[in-house]
C-alpha cells in the first residue's frame, strides 16, 4: 500500500536563497527512484510507508549538512487502495472542473 506524502525542509540561518540546498534534497529525491513531484513550496513522494519516511530522513539529514537548525514539515495521505495518486487526484478535480489546470 503506498502513501502519499507532502514535505518541505527549511534550513535556518541560512540567508533567503536556498537552492543549493535544494537542489542537493532533489538530486537524493530523484536518485531513490520513488514517484515524486516538486512544486515551489515543497516536494511530493508516493510510495510504501517506510520508503518515503527513510527517504525523507536522508533529505533532512543533508540539510542538516550546512545548518544548525531545520523544520520539516511532513503532510500524510494514507487510503486504502488505491495507487499511482501523484497525477490522477488532479486529474480527477479537472475531470470535474471540465478543463485543465495549469501545471
């Protein structure tokens, strides 16, 4: 059964640009193989539970690389089966909506 899964971390002290940080948490996203999709407030997984919790230690430990201090917030969406949620939850509201959202 997979879940999906919402997560920003925010390094602290550490100026307001922090997409080298970023990019380094994507690159260990990407690597891992999981079904993701990043948007500009955070990141989503789908996959089995323990999978994307490890996956997100491993991000919240890269920050914490280069930082004295990081919040992660963390969103769950655990249902029983159903799978591949990343893109048919939109497509489900533009089906209803009669037309697409931007991306």
């Amino acid at each position: 059964m997979s879940i999906l899964v919402e997560f920003s971390i925010v390094p602290m002290g550490k100026g307001v640009s922090i997409s080298p940080v970023v990019a380094r948490v994507m690159k260990i996203i990407v690597e891992s193989g999981i079904s993701y999709k990043a948007n500009p407030m955070g990141t989503v997984l789908e996959g089995e539970w323990d999978r994307v919790m490890d996956i997100i230690k491993q991000c919240h430990q890269e920050v914490m690389k280069d930082a004295d201090r990081a919040i992660t917030s963390i969103k769950i969406d655990d249902r029983k089966g159903k799978e591949e949620r990343i893109g048919k939850k939109v497509e489900s509201v533009e089906q209803t909506l009669g037309m697409k959202l931007q991306k």
